[in-house]
C-alpha cells in the first residue's frame, strides 16, 4: 500500500472526528457557553452546510494549483479551525472555528480522492479512494467514542485539542509521504467546470445526494428508535452506534472491490439491498435482536456505495475530475441534510420514531430508479464499463499497489 494513502487516511480520520464528535459532546458544549441545545445544534448544521459550500467554492479556488500543495494547505486551515474551537471563549468564536474547519472538508475529500486514485494502478483506484475514505469510518468507529469519553472526563476542549495534534501529524504525513509526481495541477477552472456538461455526472450527483440521504433520514433519529421502539436504554446508545460504525468501516472496504471490479452493476445491487435492509429495519425495529443486525447492515450498505459513487464522478467529469469530485462531496452533505429533514417531517407528523427508516427506504428507492436509469443510459451510450479518468490513467502503471 502506498503511504501516502496512510497520510491521506490519517487526514480524513482528522476531518470525520471534527464532524461527528461533537454530537456526544453537545450538552457540554450548550452549557459552557451558556446557550440552547437548539442553538448549540449549529455547531452541526452549520458545519454541513459550511462543507457544502466548500466543497464548490474551495476547490474551484484551487483548481489551478499542484494538489499536493493545496492539500498541505487546506490542512492548515483544518488545523486553525480546531484550534480556534479548543480556545473559543464565546458562541461566535466557537461557530467561526467549526466554519474554518469544514470549509477544507469536502475539497479535501475531492481532490484527495483524485491524488489517492493516481498512486495505484487502474484496477485498483476505486479501492485506493476506499482506504482513503476509511479513515472517515474509523473516525465513526474509534474517534467518536473515544473522543466523547476524552471530552467527557478532561472538559470538551481537550477533545479539539487532541483533533488539532491529529491534524499536524496528517499534514506532516502528507508533505512526506505523498509524491508530488502524483498531486499535478489541474487543467484550469474552464475545464473543471465543463465536467458538468456531461449528463452521467448529474446522475451521479443525485444518486449520491439520494443514496446517501436515504440511509442518514434513517440514522439521524435513531437514538429514538433504539430507546423508543427496541428497548434499549440511553446508555446502551454510544456501544451500539459502533456496531453501525463497523458496518460503516466493513462496507466501505467492500463498497471499493466490489466498484473496481463493477462500477454500475456493483452500486445497483448496493442500493438494492440497502432498500432491503432498511425495510426489515423498519418492520423488525421493535425485536432488540434484529436491530443489532439491522444497525450494521445499513451502515455496510449505506456506505459501501461512497467508492463507488466518487469514483462514477470522477469517470465521468473526463480530464478534469477535481470540481466534480469536490461536488460530489458536497452531494453527500446535501443527502444528510435531506435525510434529516424528511425524517423529522416523519415525525411531526406523528408517525412514529420508525417513520425516518420508512422515509430512508423512499429515499433510496428514488436513488436506485435513477442509478437504473443512468446505468441504462451509460450503456446504450457504450460507456457502461467505467475507467479512470485520464488525467489520473496517465500516472506510471508501476506505481505501488494497495
């Protein structure tokens, strides 16, 4: 395996611990400065939408740039954003911290998965971005636990302290361990932007906002459903949520085999059975048994697409993968977003803390009727066997393997 896939692992951990940890540690967080959980709950949407924006708005800044160099920097934007948040003595200083730090999240994410798929040869580049992305699912597995357990004993600030370190140590893996022969510039912000000319890349986009939208309208509300409909009590909720962590993990390494091997036809059969998954989940929720499986299973499935979906991306936006990338993952903070609302609808509604898995299953129903379709369409096009890009196809074939 490269190591400069182990730099770039390390950096996404970094980042999915910023993103998701704070949940545990929001109560903490309200009182410190003296604010709602409702308000305090901005430290979480405010983050997503500030990913959302990033994603577009940075990497269409960069595109111009070497990607190693771009990605050295965006770390030291991370990096500034957690220290800000570890040192933040009033509401809006906290806020201005997590911005800074999500801002760098999705053109991380999109331009590194485009240096992790130039380090290894063409057959192996979807599961080169799925080791990178497994540091995002180790983020869910081992940091969130044991960074709500560190901010829970030492005070929340020494949570973002130790994300700050793990930030440096990404950024030093990084300058090290990635070669700048595999991090070339990209052809120019015209060119980027011309990648959305292609249909396929639309498809894509929404494929990633459904796909990924329906399996967060059922995870967001599921604390819940765990302690509402399966009987679990409260403090069961943290152990159980890394049973859907090791899904998440297990899936993602899957999810990128199974995508180099069979693009369409791989990410079809996910949606499908993510449908499936979900639909049991909803009708078996009240049996304590079946929602341990259910919890893992939605997460294997869930993001065993995440490959897959980046990779189809990248494919399809040609010789100038970066933007598209970018705004891919920007698609998937869409999707959350999207899940989240639906499934709260769901429930003021009054139907019920199983109702956001019901409005999960529509959701990637939609998602695998238009993967249908845009699989459908790449083949009738001939373009139905996906290769990398050739911006990325041109690195050396001798390049070490993963």
């Amino acid at each position: 395996m490269p190591a400069g896939l182990i730099a770039l692992a390390l950096g996404g951990f970094g980042i999915g611990l910023t993103e998701f940890v704070i949940m545990g540690l929001l109560p903490e967080v309200a009182a410190d400065f003296k604010v709602s959980e409702a308000s305090a709950g901005w430290f979480i949407s405010g983050y997503a939408l500030s990913v959302t924006v990033g994603a577009l708005l940075v990497t269409a800044a960069v595109t111009r740039l070497p990607r190693k160099p771009v990605l050295v920097g965006l770390l030291v934007l991370f990096i500034a954003g957690n220290f800000l948040s570890a040192i933040a003595d009033s509401y809006a200083a906290m806020m201005i911290g997590r911005i800074i730090a999500a801002l760098c999240h999705g053109a991380f994410f999109g331009i590194g998965s485009v240096v992790a798929a130039s380090l290894v040869p063409a057959h192996k580049k979807a599961g080169a971005i799925a080791v990178m992305f497994t540091g995002l699912t180790a983020a869910n597995v081992l940091g969130v636990p044991f960074g709500t357990l560190l901010g829970l004993n030492f005070g929340w600030r020494s949570t973002f302290w130790a994300i700050t370190v793990i930030g440096l140590v990404a950024l030093i893996g990084i300058a090290l361990m990635v070669p700048n022969a595999n991090a070339e510039s990209t052809t120019g912000l015209r060119n980027e932007l011309g990648a959305f000319k292609s249909g396929q890349v639309w498809l894509s986009l929404v494929v990633t906002i459904l796909g990924f939208g329906g399996m967060f309208g059922a995870f967001t509300y599921i604390a819940f459903t765990l302690t509402e409909v399966s009987g679990f009590e409260s403090g069961a909720v943290p152990w159980l949520l890394v049973l859907f962590g090791g899904g998440l993990f297990v899936g993602n390494f899957l999810g990128g085999k199974a995508a180099d091997k069979a693009l369409d036809k791989s990410l079809t059969v996910i949606l499908a059975g993510l449908v499936a998954v979900l639909v049991f989940f909803a009708l078996t929720a009240s049996n304590s048994t079946a929602t341990l499986v259910s919890l893992a299973l939605m997460g294997g499935f869930g993001f065993a697409t995440v490959p897959g979906l980046q990779m189809r991306v990248m494919h399809y936006a040609s010789t100038a993968p970066t933007l598209a990338s970018g705004a891919n993952i920007g698609a998937f903070n869409l999707g959350n977003a999207l899940g989240a609302w639906l499934g709260g609808v769901a429930i003021t509604a009054g139907l019920g803390y199983t109702s956001p898995i019901w409005a999960g299953a529509g959701i990637t129903v939609a998602a695998l009727l238009v993967m249908l379709a845009a699989a459908a369409a790449a083949k009738r096009r001939g373009a139905a066997a996906p290769a990398v890009s050739p911006d990325v196809e041109r690195e050396p074939r001798e390049a070490p393997v993963a």
